[in-house]
C-alpha cells in the first residue's frame, strides 16, 4: 500500500518523508544486547556506531545517541557519552510494543525539527553463521527503494483511495516506521542468539580440551607420587633384608642402651631389678 501511494505522489508534504535542508543533529539509535557472552556481537555493532558518530561530529554535525541493550548503554555511559533515551530488558526476545515505544520516541523527536537525521546501527542476520553490523537511514524515511520497485515490476494497477493518498500515508508512515525498527530488533535478536550460541560452542570445547588436560596432568602426578611412595618402601625392605642377614652398620645397632644411663640410673635400675626379684621369690 505504502509504494502504491508512494508511487501515486502522496506524502510529499509528510515530516517523516522529507529530508531536511540542513543538517544540525543527527542520531543514532545503537542496538545491541542485554547480556554478554555472545563473542564479538556487542562490540562490533558498538564500533561501527562510532565510526558513524566520529564522522559526523567530523563534519560539524552533533550527535545524539539513544541506546537499546544494557550493554550499549553501559559501554557509552561508562565513557561520558550523553544518552537521549535507553531502552533495555528485550533485547533476546522483542515484541512489537517494544519497537513502537521506541519509534514513537524517535519520531516525536524527528517531526519536531529535534533531529535532524536518524540512523540505525543493528546487526543483520544474514544466517547462523554471518551477521553484519551496519549504520543505516532510518528518519526520513526512504520510500525511493518502494517506487523503483513497482517500475521495475511493470505496469501498475490505478488505484482509488478514501479517504485522499496523502491522508492514508500520514497514517500508515508512523506503523512502516514501527515495523522498520520491528524487524531491526528481531535481526538483532536472531544475531545475538547465533553469536551466543557460537561462542557457548567455542567455550564447552574450550572446556573440555582443558579437562582433558587436567587430567592428563593430575594422573601424571598421582602416577609420580604412587612410584615414589613404591620405590621409599622397597628401598626400606632391602636395607632391612641387608640387617637381617650381614650385620647392621646402623648407629642405634651398635650401642649398648646400658651405655646410655648414667651411674646413678644404673645402680637405681639394678636396685629395682633386685628389688622385683626378692618379691617373686617371696
């Protein structure tokens, strides 16, 4: 319906459709997730957001940043960046009152003359194993793409409208800006969840591999404190064998223990020993 009234003229006096004369502020809504542990998802959205912003504020424009996604409202927070507006708690799983809570908030802003431009930066899911972070136009509006493809189809049927064309697309331009973002947000959502699988795959095989070291390690331990413990206890068996059959050449073999006590506990010792004897024949 959208390129049809495109196609026929309407719109041309829509604030979602025309571009500004000039520049001042552009902004940029940065998406990206909520949790961590998806590899290189966040920060490679996060980079391209701010080459984007770098080269605007290059060329004189100010920028403006709205984030969605506790991880890109931290990382920009945590370095002073001024956020307009955060948006977190459905990065995973988005529904489409989320996507319009957002638009709402950006078309607000843009029909007021607030912002001048508005870009998307989101990762695209291309499949489970390419996704793209890209900057995109989201405000104004590029109905441009709609047109050229209903000429390139061919002829086009003439179509009657009521209420009037333009009155129609003031209407449905604020629900195409709605499902923009919609499909923005579940492209993100869809490359998250590959990222966190891939890097969950890459982690459990990190982790096994490691195990399987581990345990090499701790067998070969238990192994060398096993032969140790073997080789002190036959060492001792021989040194005892050696005793028993040629003689001990150990230092407590050689004294006599009489030789140890003084005179004194001598003679108390032959004493109590007489002592013992007189009373057993008694």
């Amino acid at each position: 319906v959208i390129r049809n009234l495109a196609a026929a003229g309407a719109g041309g006096d829509s604030a979602l459709l025309n571009p500004r004369e000039e520049i001042a502020t552009v902004a940029y809504v940065v998406v990206a997730a909520d949790r961590g542990l998806a590899g290189g998802y966040n920060s490679a959205v996060i980079r391209a957001a701010e080459r984007a912003m770098a080269a605007d504020q290059e060329a004189g424009r100010s920028t403006a940043l709205i984030t969605v996604g506790k991880k890109a409202t931290g990382y920009f927070r945590f370095r002073g960046w001024d956020i307009a507006a955060s948006f977190i708690g459905f990065s995973d799983q988005p529904a489409y009152e989320d996507a319009r809570e957002v638009a709402t908030h950006v078309a607000e802003r843009f029909e007021s003359g607030e912002y001048s431009e508005v870009h998307l930066a989101y990762t695209r899911f291309l499949s489970m194993g390419s996704q793209v972070a890209e900057v995109a136009q989201y405000m104004p509006l590029d109905t441009s793409a709609l047109v050229e493809g209903a000429e390139a189809s061919g002829p086009t049927a003439d179509y009657e409208f009521e209420p009037n064309p333009t009155e129609i697309l003031e209407r449905l331009l604020p629900r195409y800006a709605e499902a923009r973002l919609y499909a923005a947000l579940l492209d993100a959502a869809a490359s998250e969840h590959a990222a966190r699988q891939r890097a969950m795959k890459s982690a459990t095989e990190n982790a096994e591999e490691m195990i399987v070291k581990l345990s090499r390690v701790m067998n070969r331990a238990r192994q060398d404190a096993i032969t140790t413990e073997i080789m002190e206890i036959v060492g001792g068996a021989e040194a005892l064998r050696q005793s028993a059959t040629s003689g001990s050449d150990l230092l407590v073999d050689r004294v006599n223990p009489e030789d140890l006590l003084g005179p004194d506990l001598r003679t108390q010792t032959a004493t109590r020993t007489d002592h013992f004897s007189s009373q057993e024949q008694s």
